[in-house]
C-alpha cells in the first residue's frame, strides 16, 4: 500500500481525532474571523460522521483568545502589547468571545461544545493526567465535542506548554486519538525555508519526519500565533512517535478538512501527510518524555552513546561526561552526545551527586554513596532518544 493510498485508509477510519486550529488562521485585524469559524464548525460536524455511517469523537485545539483580546483592547483605545501580564489580560478578554462565536457556530449544526483549559501542569501530575483523560472519555461519550486552550490567564513560565501544537500532540497522547489534523496559514509544508525560497512547493507526504533538518527548513514565527511551521512539525514528530499521522492543512481554505476526505484525494487540497513511526511507544513513555521541559543536561561519551543506540542500554555513571544544571532526582533531563541531543530521560540522581559519580565504575559509586544508590543513572524504561524537545 503507497502513502496515497494509507492516507485514505486512515483518514476515512479514524475514530478518535484531534483537530488544532492557531491564530493566524481564525483572526484577522478586526479579531475573530466568524466566517472561518463557521467553516470549521460545519467541517467538525461533518467530521464526526464517518462514511460507515458510525461517529467519530473529535476535540479542537484552538487558539485566538489572545488575538481576539487585543483587537477588542484596540477597538476600545486601551494598549494590549506588552509582556506576560498584558498577554494574560488579553486572553481573559478574549477567552469568551472566543467561545461564543464557537458556541452559536456549533449550534448551528446541532453540535454541544465544552470548554477545556489547560496548563502543563495539569499533564505533568500523573493523577491530575488521569483525572483529565476520565473528563475527555465522558464529555466524548455524551456526544459533546471539547475545545480546548492553553489557561493563558494563570499560567506562568514554568506551566506553559510553549504553545498549542505542543498541547495538542500531547492531547493526541491523553485520548487516544488516531489521526492529528494541524491547521495552519499555508497550504502544508513547503519543500525549503520560505524565506529563502518563497517559491518553494509544499511536499505532499514526510516519510520520516524524525529525519528533517527543521531549523533549515523552517522560518520564524508568525506575527500573531506562538507556533509556525517548526512547532507543527515538532508536533508531528511527538504524535509520530505515538504512531498517530498528522495531515497539515489550510486552515484558510473553505472545506480543506472534508475535501481531504473526499474520492479523489488528487483533486482536493491535501496539504501534507505527515507519517507515523513504524512502532509506537508507550502512552507512559510518551508521557514521561513530554511531561516537561528538560531541566539539565547529562553528556555521555561514545561507548554510552552507542550502548544507548544500538543496544537499548540504560545509562550507567561510568558513561557520563559533563552535567549541567541544578536538577534533583527525578527530574527530566536531556541525554546529549557530541554536541547534539540524543533524548531525554528521568535521572535517578541530583546533579551534585551526579557530578560526584560520573565516570565511576558500579563498585566507586557504591564506596563512595554507599548501599543507597541506583545502579543506572536513567533507566532505559524511563528514556526516550529522538525526544521531540
């Protein structure tokens, strides 16, 4: 079976469906863009039916409360541009006229919505993740369709997600989801960096997007989102690693969700299909891995790094280098070889006593800390290489 051909299997047998939609696509200068709006609300609906005639549960990744608080700030004469604060208010403002235009849009198709709200701290705590996984299943079962936000208003720094293709591939891990869609301001993925070579074509299909070079091939930011093409691509790579596809769309395009799902496919916008890894990993090991931020660095040398690639080892203290950073055990940190990063794990020590034992055999670490030690500094169950970070 060619790609083609997969892609149509999957996406016309989904059952479970993220869908995330950013600024750039739902405002303009004037804030919300209701006509958008509608589009994807009729898209949504259309999407919880599949051609079997069975349903599918769908959740929306939204952004825009931001954009659309500063545009009614403006309209009102009061200045929304500053930092973390004047961020915050804007979304407290324009959180709920966010969710009245989805309210009445949905409506429109006999379609109940939630709003959901966020912060990475409500994923990084393992029972609050499993306390919101049982909320998702039950507002699904009751046939209502979630929209969910980062809580721009009350987080800080440390609990942010960064921004909401990083919440919604970690939402394609709480739900089980089986297909991601990323709307965005372009038609897909273009083939070279934009501002380079703006006449670049979008590619149709990533193989392997483990293996692109995202900072050559991506440009910066958008002007009114957090994301822009880099972070939907680390996305994919997070949802890819879970065995979940991910298709790339124009969120601009009136239809792009249903016309994809369309016969023929060549004959509709198909922006760009995004493959999943061959083998999954864990929703505990995905969880692990993404539950946050690294917050050091452990560098290993090459006899480790091979170990770790080639044989599935854990790492030992005789492997580690350098350690960087101020972590206590427990903490996620980045595992790097030569310069470059090979994954991410949890380290059973603290950094100090990490830097007391790397390079030492079992036996020196057990003279020098005694009887209570761990035998690897990260275990290879709590390790990820390739970490999407």
């Amino acid at each position: 079976m060619n790609w083609q051909e997969e892609r149509m299997r999957i996406l016309r047998g989904a059952r479970c469906v993220v869908v995330k939609v950013g600024s750039a696509v739902l405002t303009g200068a004037d804030g919300i863009d209701r006509a958008v709006i509608a589009d994807l609300a009729a898209q949504l609906a259309a999407l919880r039916h599949t051609p079997d005639g069975g349903t599918r549960r769908v959740v929306l990744v939204s952004s825009g409360a931001v954009a659309a608080g500063r545009a009614v700030l403006r309209a009102a004469g009061a200045d929304a541009a500053g930092g973390m604060a004047a961020r915050q208010g804007a979304a407290a403002v324009g959180q709920g006229r966010l969710m009245h235009a989805y309210d009445a849009a949905f409506a429109a198709h006999g379609v109940t919505i939630a709003q959901v709200l966020l912060t990475r701290d409500d994923l990084r705590s393992r029972q609050r993740f499993l306390n919101a996984r049982n909320t998702f299943a039950e507002l699904l079962q009751w046939g209502v369709l979630p929209i969910v936000n980062e809580n721009d208003t009350i987080s800080t720094a440390e609990l942010k997600f960064g921004d909401n293709d990083c919440l919604a591939s970690l939402l394609v891990n709480l739900i089980d989801a089986d297909l991601f869609i990323n709307l965005t301001s372009s038609g897909g993925v273009l083939a070279a960096n934009p501002q380079t070579t703006p006449d670049a074509p979008v590619m149709p299909c990533i193989p392997c997007v483990r293996e692109l070079n995202l900072d050559e091939l991506c440009g910066g930011k958008t002007s009114v989102g957090t994301g822009g093409m880099y972070s939907k691509l680390l996305a994919a790579r997070r949802a890819a690693q879970r065995g979940v596809p991910t298709l790339i769309l124009s969120g601009r395009t009136p239809g792009a969700i249903t016309g994809a799902l369309a016969q023929p496919a060549a004959e509709v916008p198909c922006g760009t299909w995004v493959c999943p890894e061959s083998h999954a990993i864990s929703s505990r090991k995905f969880w692990l891995a993404y539950q946050s931020e690294p917050v050091g660095s452990v560098d290993v040398d090459d006899g480790a790094a091979a170990a770790l690639r080639e044989k599935g080892s854990s790492l030992l203290p005789g492997g580690v280098r350098a350690v960087e950073g101020g972590f206590q055990a427990g903490a996620l940190v980045r595992i790097t070889h030569r310069g470059h990063s090979m994954g991410v794990g949890l380290s059973n020590y603290g950094a100090a006593d990490l830097k007391k034992i790397m390079g030492l055999k079992r036996l020196e670490v057990a003279a020098l800390l005694g009887d209570a030690h761990y035998p690897e500094v990260i275990h290879r169950d709590h390790l990820l290489l390739d970490a999407a970070v």
